[in-house]
C-alpha cells in the first residue's frame, strides 16, 4: 500500500486516484489528528476551506466540506483563493487548520487536497503519517464517534477572505510600484482576480492575461510552466517586468523587459541581497534546494551571503528556515518564502516584491537578475518508469558516478524521482551546454532502459 501523502499533500487524477470518497475520508481524519494537535480556541474546532477554480475542485470541496461538518468541524468556505491565501486566512482567523484543493501546476485533470496546521504553517510528516494511519483505520471499518443534533459542523461562507488577503499583501510592501508597468499571467488559476487587484492596488500599472478560468483550462498554455506566453506579452506591451504564477499561485517565475525568463534562483538571488540591503535577511542567510543552479551558490558566495541547502520541495526549505530562523528561501521553481510575511510559498507576494525593488533601486529586472550567472543545466522528466526504484538501481547508480566522473568539479547530477507526479527527474549542470545535454541525454536513457 503506497503512501498516501506526497511532498505536497495527495493528489491524482481527480474521481479516479482522488475520489470524493476519499476527499470526505481524508478530511474526517484531518479534523481527529488536527483538531488534537492545534487545539481548540473556541467551542468548536473550525476550518478553513478553498480551492483553486478546477471543475474538479467543486464536487471535492463539497466532500471536504461535508467530511468536516460530520466530524463536529465548522468550517469557513473562503472558495476560490491562491493556496497561500489560505494559509494565511488559516492563521489570520484563528483556524484549527485549512484545507485547500489543488493540484497546482499539474494538469487539469489531476487535482489534490493540501492540510494546513494551525497558523496556518504546512504539516510535519508525523501529523501526514497520523492522518493516513487514521485513513486507513476508518477505511477498513474501524467506527469513529460521530456527532449528532447541534454537535455537527455548520457551514458559512466566507466573502471577506479575498480583501483581507489582497489588503495584507500590500500591506508588507517596502514601496509602492508606482511607475512600473506589469504584466501577470494568472495560469487561469486561483490568482486570477488576487494578482491583478493587489499589483493595482499597490500603485502598478497592469497588463493581465491568463485570467479568465473556466474550471477546464488552468495551466493550459499560461501560467509559469508557459513562461514563453509572458515572455512575449512583456515584450508586445513594453512592460518592465512580467510575473506568471502557477495554478494554485504558490510559485512565480518572471520576464525582464527584454522578454527573457528570469527563475526562481536569480529571483530569490535578487530578493537575497534587497532583505540583506533593507536589513530584513536574518543572519544573512538564504536557504535553497540542492536543484539550485550553481550560479546560484557562486553569487551568494560573492554577496557575503550564507547558502542552506535541503532535499528538494518548499517543505524542506520551510522547515530548514524554521529551524535555523530564517527570512528567506527558496526554489528554482519559484517556490519563494518570505518567512515574515507568509507561512508558505506565494507567488503573487514574489512578484510584488521583486516588482518593488525594481521600482526602488529604478533599475531593470534584466540588470538586477545579473547578480547571478545561470551555468548551463539541462533537466529531462522520464515517465513512464518506475520511479520507486530509483534510490535501489544499481545501474542507475553506476550511470550516475559516470557521469559525474566527466563532468568533474565543473558540473554535477542530480538524478531523484518526482514527488507530485510519475516520473524521474534528470538534472545535468555543466560549465559547457554541449555536455550537460549530451550527459542527460544519456543518464535519462538508462533511466528509461532500467527502470521502465
């Protein structure tokens, strides 16, 4: 029996993987482990529920929703809000724990259901193991105490989430971006209307696309997995910058007014030495992936600034901040945590930041960006393999050493099964493009050849 919760909640193809059967399981053994572990600050536990604007997302919230208010939980359904929204109208409204349906920057078809803890902060593996362990007991029949008459949920919606949220967005601002014009592409996803409205606010001039969700088409052709749309937008509309989120808005990638692709490593390269310069980078330390570009690594090293590295996924970086107390950290992706004003990711929070340095300093996103030198990194996604077999493959193994043994100290391999979807991840950096692809080319056909 596989584990149920991946590196960001579960998640499949939504009524096939991920049933409403399963929604409404998940959601009664969250309410007993999360209830237990937060406490409760009122009468009765409450929660907080949203979504991004999938088809899908309608039926399986109304499993969650129905799962809680059985087990005794009221819930505030706040619909549909980026996943960092959540997580901070979790804290904010003094939630025992949020839920949120998503499958971010997956397909239409997949979709997921992500817990928050108390604060609103991502859940620690014990309380995931805890809430499948209960899972599975109920699963096989074990009876659970089930409130009756005025013991069960109630149900209110919650309209104000979407102001409260924008207006804290603009809130932790350093400067207004007055002057500087944006354009934001929304993936059709959770931040269509959030992004555009809190730019605006805060004083920028906005270009949207991608912002007409129709429950079918997030992440189709926009979005930061499209970055190829913004690019050009940018450029036909003459705008400084452009910021595109994923479907559930927890990560943002960006476009320089040349219209070239700015990641998250330069991204959180640039927000790095902005908190170090505003004194709000905590012992002058980023924390980051070991996907991180070695670019990355050498400019951290050349501003002074201290580099953390964990295991690949926002929680580990999350957990890493957390333990050492830190301000700032980060993925490639453009998973970027600005621990003082979020408890999670948040795309639309990036690129107001990064729109507000460009707007203080008055120089291009392109010039900012050059505080970092991307080495050339090739990264291949095999499907169709057994990615479980990965860490126990010995010809994968020996193809590995191999390659690292070409590549020297001048390159590295970063070979790890994908913990959202089915496939496994080849990442190849070298000082030469030539040799990073034909190194991955290589490592990625014995991916195929030993464990498909």
């Amino acid at each position: 029996m596989g584990r149920l919760f991946g590196t960001d909640g579960v998640r499949g193809v939504a009524n096939a993987d991920l049933t409403a059967e399963m929604a409404l399981g998940l959601s009664v053994a969250a309410a007993s482990v999360l209830v237990t572990a937060g406490g409760s600050p009122g009468p009765r536990p409450l929660a907080v529920v949203g979504r991004d604007p999938r088809a899908s997302g309608e039926f399986l919230e109304a499993a969650v929703v129905a799962g809680l208010a059985s087990a005794g939980v009221d819930v505030l359904r706040v619909g549909v809000l980026p996943t960092p929204a959540v997580a901070f109208l979790t804290g904010s409204l003094g939630a025992d724990f949020g839920v949120m349906l998503s499958a971010s920057h997956n397909p239409m078809p997949d979709n997921g259901v992500k817990f928050f803890a108390a604060g609103g902060h991502k859940l620690a593996d014990d309380l995931e193991n805890r809430i499948e362990a209960v899972y599975w007991e109920h699963a096989a029949g074990q009876p659970w105490e089930r409130p009756v008459g005025a013991g069960v949920g109630r149900v209110t919606e919650h309209s104000k989430g979407f102001d409260a949220y924008v207006a804290h967005l603009v809130r932790v601002l350093p400067n207004r971006l007055d002057g500087v014009k944006v354009v934001i592409d929304a993936a059709h996803g959770a931040a269509s209307r959030v992004a555009p409205e809190a730019f605006a606010r805060a004083g920028a001039e906005v270009v949207t696309i991608g912002a007409e969700p129709d429950g079918l088409n997030i992440n189709d052709g926009y979005g930061s997995t499209h970055l190829d749309v913004l690019c050009a937008a940018v450029s036909a509309h003459g705008a400084d910058l452009g910021i595109a989120v994923d479907g559930d808005a927890d990560r943002c990638l960006a476009a320089d007014a040349a219209g070239t692709p700015v990641d998250g490593d330069q991204i959180l390269a640039v927000l790095g030495v902005a908190m170090r310069d505003a004194g709000t980078l905590r012992h002058d330390t980023v924390v980051a992936t070991v996907m991180s570009n070695l670019g990355f690594t050498l400019a951290m090293e050349r501003e002074g600034l201290r580099l953390r590295q964990t295991a690949v996924g926002d929680r580990y970086v999350l957990e890493e901040m957390k333990r050492g107390g830190f301000s700032l950290g980060g993925e490639q992706s453009g998973h970027v945590i600005v621990l003082d004003h979020a408890t999670t990711g948040d795309g639309t929070l990036t690129g107001l930041l990064l729109a507000a340095r460009v707007a203080a300093t008055g120089r291009p996103l392109g010039e900012l960006a050059t505080v970092m030198e991307r080495l050339p990194q090739v990264l291949i996604n095999v499907r169709d393999v057994d990615r479980s077999r990965v860490a126990e493959c010995r010809e994968l193994a020996e193809a590995v050493a191999e390659a690292e043994r070409q590549l020297g100290e001048t390159g590295r391999v970063l070979l790890r099964p994908s913990g959202t979807e089915p496939l496994v991840r080849v990442m190849v950096e070298a000082a030469d493009a030539a040799q990073a692809r034909a190194v991955a080319a290589g490592l990625a056909d014995v991916v195929k050849s030993a464990l498909g």
